[in-house]
C-alpha cells in the first residue's frame, strides 16, 4: 500500500471550480495506485523549461499536485512531432526527452524514479514517490532499424505510440487523410512482432481504425489505447474508437484509457472550431488576405469570447467510462489524461492531477465497487503491462 498523504487537493488551485469529493474518495484516489497512460509533462520541461517540484513553468502537473490528487504513475510521454519523420531527427529528439526525464529523476530522487515494470512502480509508491513509466508517442525515431527497438526498450520506453498526426513509416495516422498503408506497413508488422517480443506495450492510439485491426490480429499480447475516448460521444471524430474495436480491445486483453480533453467527450466541444475555421476564412477572402498565424490566433482569442468554449464535465468522462465497461469489461477500462497536451481544453472539475479525488468521486456515484475502482485507477493497466512481460521471448528477434 502506497504512503498517504494528507494534503487538500483543493487548495493547490483555488481559481479552479471543483467538485468536492467525500473523505472516501480522497482516501481511496491515496490508497489505489493512479497510473495515467499518457502526461506531456516531458514536453513543457523541454519547452518551456517547467520544474516539476518547484512548479515553475507547469501547466497541469507538478509533484505537489500530484501527491494531492494520489497520482503513483504518470506514463510520461515522450513525444515526437510527425514532422521529424521528414526533416529528420527523430531518435535524437526521443533521446533528449527520455535524458530530461533521467535528469529529473537524478535532481529529485526523493520524489521521482524512472519506472521500468509494474513492480517497480508498486515499490517507488510503496516508498512514498512518483514513478515514471516512459511511453514513446510516435515511432518515427524507430527510423526504419528494428535495432532501435532494444534502444529505446534499453533506455526504459515501455510504449509505443505506432503513429502521431501523420502516417508515418510504421501505421497510417486516425487524423491523416493520406492513408498510405491501408493499416500498418510491412515494416509495421514486423515493429509489432518485435515489440512483443521485447515486453513493449502496442499503443493503438492516433492510428486508423484499419491499423488497429491489423495489430490485433497478429498481436499475441494485450494492447493498449494510452489516451483515447470513445468515437459513440463523437461521431466522425477517428481519433477515438468505435465500438466495434473497443470490444475487440477487450477480447485481446487490453485496455482503454480514457482522454480527458472536451474535444475527445463531446460532439460539441469536438465541433467547436468548425463554425470558427469558417468564419475566419470568410474574412480572409472578404479581405483578399490570408491571416498571419499571430492574427489567426487574436482572432481565435476573440472568437472564444464571444463563442465560449463548451467544456465537457465529469460526467461525459464517466460516460466515456461506462460504455467502455459495457463493451470490453471492467477489466478493460483506464485513465489516460493527456494532461498538459490538449490544452485549455479539460473538462470541469478535472482540470490537472490534484483531481483524480473528483473522478473517483463520481465513480462511488456511478455505483463502482472499490475492486472496480481500482482497476480502472490503474489496476487494468498493471495487470496489461505484466502480461506484457509474460509474453516476452527470450530472443528479442
């Protein structure tokens, strides 16, 4: 059993609206371990040069916000934009994200461990720290050499996103409309045949409904939807999943973890730029002229004060949650936030890591057992990682 912490989540961000959770909830969000499938937290430290235990320069994660809200196992993403596929760069730029997070772990290693398995991640909570789990978002830095896969695996990656917002040399991308594969690529397959192998986690998350497909029928160990909602709340919207697949998840074995940001749980928030886009066009060709990206984004400011943003709520994440439930199982559920990659866009009440206490709130609400509970708190994920390792073959190829 992780260290309690007796700390008010709420008072860490006193500007933000909360629900207030009852004393049970506080107390099983510190008694369960929380692994969140997916935080850009090593983004904004290699950006924006954000601290993770001072709090300077953090969007919605830092230690002390994350001890308040019983957070034990952030996967920390280690993002690779879809255009160093061309430029090139790829692997260098995962090396450099993967070094920050060694070097917070070095600068703090009262608060912070890299975690390389789910018995490292129940010891560093056991001992009153955070772990970090490493997912790779984007496997353009596999650059085409399968020997990149035990790098990556040597320095801790334990996931791998296949594809970012392009398709790349691996999988067609779910937001790209040149789909060049039609699913994976051959080479795709053999990154999926490897990473078994070596007791890497398949993210399905970003690619196209026909690439996940693909992985699941060769795939001989459970995958993993790090940061994906639910395609039913979002008609049209790939990105997240069909039913369909969500019960084919299940039956693998894997498990969903639920995207916080609006856009991923409502029809609404998803559509919210559409009606903006086309107003913008309009006055650029009312003008003759096309918008500066600093005018895009004071007219983008100005329309949301006259549009304001639809947030979704706590309730369209449990929603998320139920069908989820109801397609692939209880056993088949999980949390992946994309806290600090989707923006000024999370939902009421859920608004950075001091609030898992909110949703475990709304858990006891929606009639959730405290074993329910704790699977979709990181139970699930856990139990996907170990199953993982157990399908590993001794010889990585």
């Amino acid at each position: 059993m992780k260290t309690l912490i007796v700390v008010s989540a709420f008072a860490l961000a006193p500007s933000l609206v909360f629900a207030q959770p009852s004393e049970r909830a506080v107390d099983l969000a510190q008694q369960f371990i929380i692994v969140d499938g997916h935080i850009d937290a090593p983004t904004t430290i290699a950006n924006d040069g954000a601290d993770m235990v001072t709090g300077k320069n953090t969007v919605d994660i830092d230690y002390a916000r994350a001890k308040a809200g019983g957070l034990d196992a952030p996967f920390m993403s280690i993002y690779v934009a879809a255009d160093y596929e061309g430029k090139g760069g790829a692997k260098a730029r995962a090396d450099i994200l993967i070094g920050l997070m060694e070097g917070v772990a070095a600068q703090y290693p009262d608060k912070f461990e890299i975690a390389l398995s789910p018995k490292d991640v129940r010891r560093i909570a056991s001992e009153g720290k955070i772990a970090m789990p490493l997912g790779m978002e984007n496997g353009s830095p596999i650059e085409g050499d399968l020997d990149n896969l035990k790098h990556f695996y040597d320095r801790g990656v334990r996931y791998i996103t296949l594809a970012h917002s392009k398709s790349n040399h691996i999988s067609d991308s779910s937001y790209d409309d040149n789909e060049r594969w039609d699913g994976l690529s051959p080479f795709g397959f053999e990154v999926v045949r490897v990473m078994n192998n070596l007791g890497v986690m398949v993210d399905i998350s970003h690619v196209t409904d026909a690439a996940i497909e693909d992985v699941l029928n060769i795939a001989r160990a459970p995958v993993i939807a790090s940061h994906s909602s639910l395609r039913h709340f979002t008609p049209g919207f790939h990105r997240n999943l069909p039913d369909e697949l969500i019960t084919k998840i299940g039956e693998n074995g894997g498990v969903v973890m639920i995207n916080f940001g609006s856009s991923f749980l409502t029809g609404e928030a998803n559509k919210y730029s559409e009606p903006r886009d086309a107003a913008r066009k309009a006055q650029e060709a009312a003008t003759g002229k096309i918008m500066t990206s600093a005018e895009r984004s004071a007219f983008n400011s100005e329309w949301r004060e006259t549009h304001p943003y639809p947030y979704a709520g706590l309730n369209d994440v449990l929603d998320h949650i139920d069908r989820t439930v109801e397609l692939a199982g209880i056993d088949h559920v999980g949390i992946g936030s994309d806290y600090d990659g989707v923006g000024d866009s999370l939902p009421e009440s859920l608004k950075d890591v001091s609030t898992y206490p909110v949703l475990v709130q709304g858990l006891i609400d929606r009639g959730y057992d405290d074993a329910a509970i704790e699977k979709i708190l990181g139970g699930n994920a856990l139990r996907v990682w170990e199953e993982v390792e157990k399908a590993r073959k001794g010889r990585w190829f």
